[in-house]
C-alpha cells in the first residue's frame, strides 16, 4: 500500500477564520487522495510546537508562519503552503483573502445604504487591519468622500486595557458627524464599537451604523443590535492550499508568490439600515 503522506496543519481552530479554512481543507481531502495530517486546536497566534521540525513532513500548510520559522522550513526544503496574515515576503507560497476587497465592500455597503460620513475602526501593527483599511479608504476616495480613523493594539504589551479603549472609542465617536457609517476591522473590534455606543448612549442604527469582518455569527449575534459582516472566502482558501501542497508534494514546481482570494457576502447577513 502506498504511503499517505504526512502533513502538518497549523491553523487556529479558536476562530471562525481559521475553521473555515480547515473546512476548505476537509473538502479538498475528502475528493483527493488523503493525508495523514497532525492538526490540533489551536488558537490565533500561537506558536507552533517546538518539535515540529524534528519530524519527517512532507508538506506543511502554516497560519503562524513567522521570518525565522519560513527560513528553517526552507533550509529543510519542506513543501509548504503560507497562509499568514502578518508578514509578506516570506519566499513561501503563499495565500490569503483579499483585505483591500474586503475593505472596499464594507464602504460599498455602507454607502448603498445612503451613509455619507464614515469611519474606521482597527488595531495596529496588524498587517491586515490596514489593508482592509486602505481598501476602505480607497473606495471612499472613489465616492468622493473621506473617513475617521481611531486605532489601537490589540495584542502584546502596548495593548490598553479594555474599559480604557471602550472609553477612548466612545468619545471618539461622540466627536463624530452623524448619521455615520463605521467599518470594524473585524467582528471582535465591531463589537467593541457597538459596545462603546451603548455606553455614550449612541443609537444604532440610527446614528451609527455598524460592519465588521467575518462573520462570526455567535459573536454577531451577542452583539444588539446584531452585527452586519462581510465574509471573507476562507474556505476557498483552506481549498486552494491544500490543492497547491498537493502539487508541490507531487513534485510540480511553483514558484513561491502570493494569491488573494476575494470575499463574498453570506446569504445570511443581517444588514445595516
């Protein structure tokens, strides 16, 4: 019997991006020849185990590809796929969703729904908070129209505590012209949003209205009024990266390169009015 090969899965299972990824893996495997696959939950940022490497692996699709972990896989000249949203250029191939799109559809949305003062909400130091924000931004330079941006870690010792940012948010938004139309970098930032409105007595949506990113439906939900989200095409992605390491371990060369995948909107959504 042929041997499976062996393959090493590292994507966060702690959040709705990451499962839908492993999704799109799942469905590639289940019409292609199957791995044997390690693969545990795991939650967004964390390290990949400290044996990794000291094992036999013939392919390895990564979310917590980092400069020093994409140098020692290269050195072993292991097939792998990059699926990280924090570096470039880490002579991998690599895949992701398209964050400019992604921004670009939340000001369509927004400004569809007769919206014409906007704002961002993000984190910094998070490479693809800014690129959904450029692409914000860049669709509202089209409309002829600009936005507000207030900004702050989200992780790591610079990151303020948490009643301090719903305050700082809340006076942010205070300050802004209304009615506003707010894009949040993610749903986890949406939230906050949302939250900070309730707390400087905001009405949404009426005032303020509100859109983050993917489609995290226990998170929307919890959230009142609920979220509206974009979704972000991570199944596809989970697909195309194991249909890439299928061909990279078939010996079929490609060289290293970044795709973007595009979003699409969940039939299920709960919009904005």
């Amino acid at each position: 019997m042929k041997r499976k090969p062996r393959v090493a899965i590292l994507v966060e299972s702690a959040t709705t991006y990451g499962r839908a990824i492993i999704a799109g893996i799942a469905r590639h495997q289940r019409s292609h020849s199957p791995w044997s696959t390690y693969m545990d939950e795991r939650e967004l940022g964390a390290a990949p185990p400290t044996w990794l490497l000291k094992r036999q692996w013939d392919g390895i699709i990564c979310r917590a590809t980092n400069p020093a972990l994409a140098k020692a896989i290269a050195k072993q000249a292991i097939p792998t796929v990059d699926l990280n949203d924090l570096y470039d250029d880490l002579g991998l191939p690599h895949i992701q969703s398209d964050m400019s799109t992604i921004g670009c559809a939340a000001a369509q949305h927004l400004y569809e729904r007769g919206f014409r003062n906007f704002a961002f909400c993000g984190f910094v130091n998070e490479k693809w908070s800014s690129e959904r924000l450029e692409g914000f931004e860049s669709q509202l330079h089209d409309y002829h129209c600009t936005c507000e941006v207030y900004q702050s870690a989200w992780r790591g010792a610079t990151a303020p505590e948490w009643d301090a940012d719903q305050e700082r948010i809340a006076e942010w938004l205070l300050r802004l012209p209304k009615p506003l139309g707010v894009a949040a970098c993610n749903d986890v930032r949406g939230q906050h949003v949302l939250n900070a409105c309730m707390d400087a007595g905001v009405f949404v949506p009426e005032q303020v209205a509100v859109v983050g990113v993917d489609n995290n439906e226990l998170l929307c939900n919890f959230c009142n009024p609920p979220l509206s989200s974009v979704v972000p095409d991570a199944e596809s992605v989970g697909y195309e990266a194991a249909s890439w390491l299928d061909a990279l371990m078939g010996g079929r060369r490609r060289q290293p390169g970044n795709w973007l995948l595009h979003w699409e909107w969940s039939r299920a959504i709960r919009p904005t009015r």
